[in-house]
C-alpha cells in the first residue's frame, strides 16, 4: 500500500510505481470516482474512452475521432497563445 500526503492547495502525488503501473503520465487526465468503499482515482485514457464503445456509437465520435479533435484543438490554442504573446510584445 502506498501513501500521499494532501497539500493545502488541493494536490495529491500519485506515487511512482502507481502512475507507471496504470500509464498516469504528466498531463493526463483522471476522474475521481465515488464508491461505496471510497474514491477511485482513474486515468482518462484510451482505455477509459473505449470503454464507451457502443454505447453512444450514433451519437458520438469515435475515441480515434475525439482525440484527434482534442489534439486538433490543443493546436489551435497554442497558435492563438503564440499569436497573443507576439502582439503583446
């Protein structure tokens, strides 16, 4: 059992050897989920979006689709931060 430690600001470490285990790297999102035992923390990867597969299938796009349209539009924010920054100068 591994332990972490809540700072004042709301933070929590998720220790090493869990974060490797479950392909928790810098930037991925986790949802916190509340259980009759507690919460679970898990991440929101691939694994999390696949595991709607079938479900909303006429409604929504696919986990291929939605990550592409998140990269897509994580571009389109830098370029208009590099644009920001460019006329603020």
């Amino acid at each position: 059992m591994e332990t972490s430690v809540l700072t004042v600001k709301g933070q929590l470490l998720i220790p090493k050897r869990i974060r490797n285990k479950y392909g928790i790297k810098s930037g991925v999102k986790v949802i916190f989920e509340e259980t009759e035992n507690g919460v679970m923390i898990r991440p929101m990867n691939t694994a999390y979006f696949e595991g709607f597969a079938g479900r909303f299938k006429d409604v929504t796009p696919s986990t291929k689709e939605y990550l592409k349209a998140k990269k897509d539009e994580s571009r389109l924010e830098e370029a208009k931060i590099r644009r920001i920054n460019k006329t603020s100068k």
